[in-house]
C-alpha cells in the first residue's frame, strides 16, 4: 500500500472557512499549494517512464558542441542516467529509429528543467520544496464541521502549513496522520502564536476513523 497522509484544517467559522478557499483552493476544487510555493513555470510536465529516452532523442538533433555540453551538464546528476541516454541514442540512430517531433520536445523540456532547476518535473520538484510528492488529492470541503480534508502522498505536510499560515493569516488548526496512523499531530495556527498540542492514539482514532 502506497504511503499516503491525511490532513484536516479546522476553522472557526464559516468565515476563516470560506477566505481559505478562496485563497488556496483551486478551479479543480483541490487545496492548491501553488498558492504557497509556486511550481516553477516549465516544470508543469508529468513524469514519464521514457525520459532518458526522449533526452536520447533530443540529443541526437544537437550538434558535437551541444552534445558535449549536454553531457557535461548531466553527468552526475541524479535524476538521469547519462550512460542510459547516450546509449540509447547510439541505438535509435543505429536502428535508424525516426523519433517524434513530441518525444524530441519532452526531451529538451526534461534537459532545460535539469540544468535550470536540477529537476525533471514537477513530481520531483514538489518532493524537495514541498516535502511530499505532487499535489494534494480528494480533497473535501465540510462546511457543517468548517475543515478542509485532503489527502497527500508520504507524510503530513507540516513545513507547508506553517508557510500557509504566514502567507494567509487565516487561523487554523492542523491535523495529520499517515494511513498506518504512526506518525501524528495536531498544530493551532492563531494570533496569539503557533502552538503543538500533544495527541495520542486516542486522538487518531477520534479524528481520522482509525481502524
């Protein structure tokens, strides 16, 4: 079963509630951490299982110069296998392989992406900046309870709601589990300051439904 965690942020009111979507839900109707820390434009493209392939492809249409660069640049990099692309592109050319206009596109955007950011994609990106990997998921708006639950891949995305809290100045509170309900807590953000009250598994089994 993947890793995923839970979160809940509780509001006042309706009020609290409402300015909160407004400020960090999107069209989609999922809490947005865009609003927090921007994806950098031009990480927007979705991992793919080919990526060394398509940088293969790319780097077939570069020049001595540009190919030495490009190895230069990614030769070391842990997000690729330099070794990988320049074999697969001593092969697409040996097979006399035609790549698509596309696929030679994805792999000069995955080339640019790693020089420029030292990442291929957002995916990768949200992992470093946001501690978790992609974006928030099913998320749910309670106006009867006044929270806002989504559910996000590895662990709570504590760091982010401190970000969010100063970004907005809307108060809240915090609550997060991980789906084996290990790892927990509960964290007010309020005027009079930030405060990390001490839960339990009682408090897991009461707020998340833990079985």
């Amino acid at each position: 079963m993947p890793s995923l965690a839970y979160s809940i942020l509780k509001f006042h009111g309706a009020d609290d509630l409402n300015k909160m979507i407004d400020f960090a839900v999107n069209e989609d109707k999922e809490m947005d951490f865009n609003v927090i820390e921007p994806i950098p434009e031009g990480l927007d493209i979705h991992p793919a299982p080919y990526q060394d392939a398509a940088i293969a492809s790319y780097y077939n249409t570069l020049d001595d110069d540009e190919k030495k660069k490009l190895v230069d640049d990614l030769t070391g990099n842990d997000f690729v296998d330099i070794d990988e692309i320049l074999s697969g592109a001593i092969a697409q050319e040996q097979e006399q392989i035609l790549a698509a206009e596309e696929r030679i596109d994805l792999g000069e955007k995955y080339y640019g992406n790693l020089t420029e950011f030292g990442v291929p994609d957002a995916y990768e990106w949200t992992k470093i900046n946001w501690g978790m990997k992609g974006y928030a998921m099913d998320t749910v708006i309670d106006e009867d309870k006044s929270e806002i639950q989504f559910t996000t891949a590895g662990k709570g995305v504590r760091a982010l709601m401190y970000k969010l809290y100063e970004k907005s100045g809307i108060p809240f509170v915090y609550r997060y589990t991980d789906n084996k309900f290990n790892e927990y807590g509960e964290i007010v953000f309020s005027e009079n300051g930030i405060t990390e009250n001490e839960v339990d598994a009682a408090w897991v089994d009461e707020i998340f439904d833990a079985e």
